[in-house]
C-alpha cells in the first residue's frame, strides 16, 4: 500500500509541474512587440565593440533574426623604412705645402779695427850722471831718456805733450823723448821755476826732494 501511494504523489507532483511549465513555454514562444525589438536594437548600438555582444540573438519585428554584423579588422602595416646604402668611409691624406721658412738675416760681422803696426824699437838713450835731474829721470823712466810707453807721458822726465809745449820744449821737438838730455832738461827747469818739484810728486819724495 505504501509503494502505490508512492507512485502517486509522484504521477501528482510530475502533473503539477507540467501544469506549471505549459503557460511559460507558450510565453516565450509569442514573438516580441516591435517596440522591444527597436529598443534592444538601439541598446546594441550602444553598446561598445569590446563588449562582443552579438547581434544575431536580436529579433526584429516577425521573429526574423538580425544578420550578425561582420566587423572587419582593418591592419595598418608600417612601411618599411629603406636602407641607406653602405658608404665605405676612405680616409684621405692631403699634403699640404710647407711654407718656405723665411730667412733670418744675419748680423753683420764686427768690422774689426785695423791692427797698429808693432812699434819699432824703442831707441834707449841715458846718461850716467849724478845730477838731481838725472836721479829724477831714473826714478820716472828708467834712466831713459828716448822712452815713449804710450802712456801719454814721454821722456826721460815723462812730460805730457801739453806740458811739454806749455813750457816751449815746441822749440827743441814735437814731442820730448825726441828732444836731446839736454833740451829735456832746459824744459824741466823752466817748470821747477813755475811749480817746482810738485809735477813730479812720486818720484819726488822717492828721490827726497823738496
């Protein structure tokens, strides 16, 4: 008894729900208002591309699907840039000319004075006396009295040219040691008088006179 009652709530409740799905099937199968469909439709176009959604599942009005849209990706390809051509790279050497260097005068040589002549030999002249202007000239020159050392005094008394003519000795030579003992001595006295020992001042004290 248990088991017929089993078939029959089940044969009730399969009954029932049969009952219940009929008027749904019968629902979804009228076709839609087409004030929905243009809705839907503007929805779609709405819609971004990213959201895939397709189209194919709209209907129209009359229940005739919308052709699915095809969207064709269009590539944008970048054009290939051409190659330069290979340039060899070839250093080049350029002599350049090198300025001639311009040339230095050079200085002129040092025009060298002449050369004097080796004087001739000095004549000596002296004399073996005692007297004090003998002693004077043995002290000043040596005794001689033909001396000319070229050091501006001549004579055995070594009078300068000047001297020599400030006292006339111009009467006897041009210069003394070309005058004779004598004449040199003339002139020498002729200076004592005027200044005494005092033009002879080394030989003077060397000599001891006053």
């Amino acid at each position: 008894m248990t088991l017929v009652r089993r078939i029959l709530v089940l044969a009730a409740i399969s009954v029932s729900g049969i009952a219940l799905l009929a008027p749904l099937a019968a629902r979804s199968a009228a076709p839609i208002p087409a004030a929905v469909a243009d809705s839907l439709l503007a929805a779609t176009d709405a819609l971004p591309p990213a959201m895939g959604l397709d189209r194919s599942l709209v209907s129209v009005r009359g229940g005739s699907p919308v052709a699915p849209l095809s969207r064709d990706v269009e590539t944008i390809e970048a054009e290939a840039m051409p190659t330069p051509a290979f340039a060899p790279m070839e250093a080049t050497l350029h002599s350049a000319a090198t300025p001639a260097p311009t040339p230095v005068p050079l200085a002129a040589a040092p025009t060298l004075a002449p050369v004097a002549a080796a004087p001739a030999p000095q004549r000596v002249v002296t004399y073996d006396g005692d007297t004090v202007w003998d002693r004077l000239a043995k002290c000043e020159s040596g005794g001689n009295w033909a001396i000319n050392t070229g050091n501006g005094y001549y004579g055995g008394l070594q009078f300068s040219h000047p001297t020599w003519h400030g006292y006339d000795g111009g009467e006897f030579a041009e210069y003394p040691h070309e005058a004779t003992r004598a004449e040199q001595i003339i002139v020498a006295k002729r200076l004592h008088a005027a200044r005494g020992f005092q033009p002879w001042p080394a030989c003077r004290i060397k000599v001891g006179l006053p």
